[in-house]
C-alpha cells in the first residue's frame, strides 16, 4: 500500500533524481516535476513525470491538480517561491524544501557574502548548529534569499509543516559545479603536482545526494516545522580528498603545501576556505528522524568519478562540460601558473 503521493519539484536536478528514488523505494507515488518534464532511467515506470515552468502564473497550482501528501522542492529560491508554497498549502500535506549551509554567519557577521573581502571568511563553531545565527532575509544574495524563503515557510507552522534542510557542498553525479573535477581532471590530464593552499587543511562539508534523499525520505514520513542540516558522516579536509580521488582513479601524485592563502589561482580549490573550516551538525537530524547516513564521502567517490570522467568525453572543454563551475570565472586548470610557481620556489 502506497504511503501517499508525493510531489518532487526540480526532478531531474542532482538531488531530485536521487530523491525519486528514495521516495517511490520507501513506498510513495512519486510525480516528478521539472521544466522539461525529463526522466532518470534509473527511475521505475510508475513515477509520473510531468512539466512545469513554477514561475509561470498559475502553472504549479495546475500541475498539483487535487494536491499531494507531501511536496519535496528542490529548487526553491527566495520569499515568492516561499510564498508560492503557503499559498497553495491547502493542497498540499507537508513540504520538505533544500535550502543551503550557506545561510550561516558568524558571531562578527561575516559569511559566504563577504567570503571574498579581506579578513571577511567567516569563523564558524563546530560543529554549525541549526540554530546558529544566519544572515538577514533578502534578495541581495543567495544566502539572503534562501533565509527569506526559509523564514516564509517556518511562519506557516501547522498549516504547511515544512522540513528545512540546509545543505553542505553537495556532490554526486549530475551536479552542475563538481568540485571534485578539480582534482579529477588533473589526474586525466597527467599533471604530477597538486598545489593546495593553507596547508591542504581546508574544509568545507560535503554532503552526497544520497544522504540529501535519506534526509528528504525521513522527512517525508515524519511532518513537521523544523530546520535540520544535511551533511556527510565526516568532513575531509582538500588534501584528504585529493588522495581519495587519487586511490580511485589509481595514480599517484605528489602534492605541493602553500602554508598560507593562494597566489593568484595557484593553490586555489573549490573547497579552500581559508584557515576556518565549515563543519556542519547532524545531530538535530539524528535525534528527531532517526537519520543514519547511508553512503561515507570515499564510498561515495568511484560513481562520482565516473560521471565526471564519462562527461568530460574525448577532450570536451571543462567549461562546456561543466558550465556551473565555469560561473565562478576562475581558471581551476591554469597549468601554466603553476608551473611559473612551482619554477620559481
């Protein structure tokens, strides 16, 4: 017997295929809604797939059509979307909506937004509780605008009892902005050396999509009004990623410290963070859903690498591949920098 039906937005993303499965496993009826209506070919037959623009007037409420149990947003964004929701509450049992670690700041009101100023890298505690201070609600940024849907959905309460999950750098398959090809191209490419900054001790949380939908599966089941983090078993450090990524794609490199910040792009990761690591607790989850994690960071890594390695292709341009990581306008793969570097110690 079905547990009910369950509504999954940004279906075809990252978290959303994972998600889908996670759901239609534990025993729900899964509709899987994205832009262009996709599936994921690991998807059973009996999930229902359909499209929907949801900034279009009008166009989720049609979608939703007589309601659903539960509604699972991967890919809300900002108070509208926030309001979206609780205007359609009365077709909807219970919501589970991703927002981001990213929300965070820390006791000098430092944050992702003021990451790149000097001195302005925040200095968490470890681990980050859900109930650490954030930043203010707004549409300046992406930490603003998820702290304003979150806090549009939290003041609903009983009338749309929604699950929060703030989630850490997520990785797997299909993600759009891979760290790890930071490390995984480097091994295609050959290069010997890898040059990590801060003394290779940067950590920035991982969480895989697989334990994003153990979280999203839990929630689903058990409804209600909270906010819980979502992140791996352990955070590695980037020189501790680097061998993981090395042992599974079998080679051996020889990797070079800087002890403190970047020069230029030299010694620059997707995960440096300074000499203040994000951590983020789990232990909310643990106590109230019961969450185990169900795949480690390594255990994790040979899929991961896979698809990376597949998407790349005979020579695809990273940039093309991986148009996520390319927004961030820095060249990950500048060679000839590290060369001239490593020349000139």
């Amino acid at each position: 017997m079905a547990k009910g039906n369950a509504f999954v937005l940004g279906a075809t993303g990252q978290v959303g295929r994972a998600a889908v499965r996670a759901l239609v496993a534990d025993g729900w009826e899964v509709t899987a809604a994205s832009r262009r209506g996709g599936r994921d070919g690991r998807w059973p037959t009996e999930v229902r797939s359909v499209a929907v623009d949801r900034n279009e007037e009008g166009a989720l409420a049609a979608a939703l059509g007589d309601g659903c149990d539960v509604l699972v947003d991967i890919v809300a964004y900002g108070g509208a979307h926030g309001r979206q929701l609780t205007g359609l509450a009365d077709r909807i049992g219970s919501a589970v909506v991703i927002s981001s670690g990213a929300v965070y700041e820390d006791e000098r009101g430092r944050s992702f937004d003021t990451q790149d100023e000097p001195g302005g890298f925040p200095a968490y505690p470890l681990p980050i509780p859900e109930d650490w201070r954030t930043v203010a609600p707004g549409d300046t940024s992406y930490s603003t605008r998820k702290v304003a849907l979150e806090e549009e959905l939290l003041a609903a309460g009983e009338a749309l009892p929604t699950t929060v999950v703030r989630a850490g750098a997520i990785h797997g398959p299909y993600c759009p902005g891979p760290r790890e090809l930071w490390f995984v191209k480097r091994a295609l490419d050959a290069r010997p050396v890898r040059v990590l900054s801060y003394g290779g001790a940067s950590r920035f949380h991982p969480v895989h999509v697989d334990n994003l939908a153990e979280l999203i599966r839990l929630a689903a089941a058990n409804p209600g009004s909270r906010v819980l983090n979502g992140a791996d078993p352990t955070a590695p450090t980037v020189a501790e990623i680097g061998r993981a990524i090395d042992a599974v794609m079998g080679v051996r490199s020889e990797t070079v410290l800087i002890d403190g910040p970047p020069v230029d792009t030299v010694g620059l990761t997707p995960w440096t963070g300074g000499d203040h690591p994000i951590v983020y607790g789990m232990t909310a989850a643990e106590k109230e859903l019961g969450y185990r994690p169900v795949v480690s960071y390594e255990e994790s890594l040979p899929a991961t690498v896979e698809w990376l390695t597949e998407r790349l292709g005979s020579g695809r341009e990273w940039r093309e591949a991986f148009p996520g990581l390319a927004k961030y306008q820095v060249d990950f793969f500048d060679y000839a920098a590290e060369d001239a570097w490593l020349a000139s110690r």
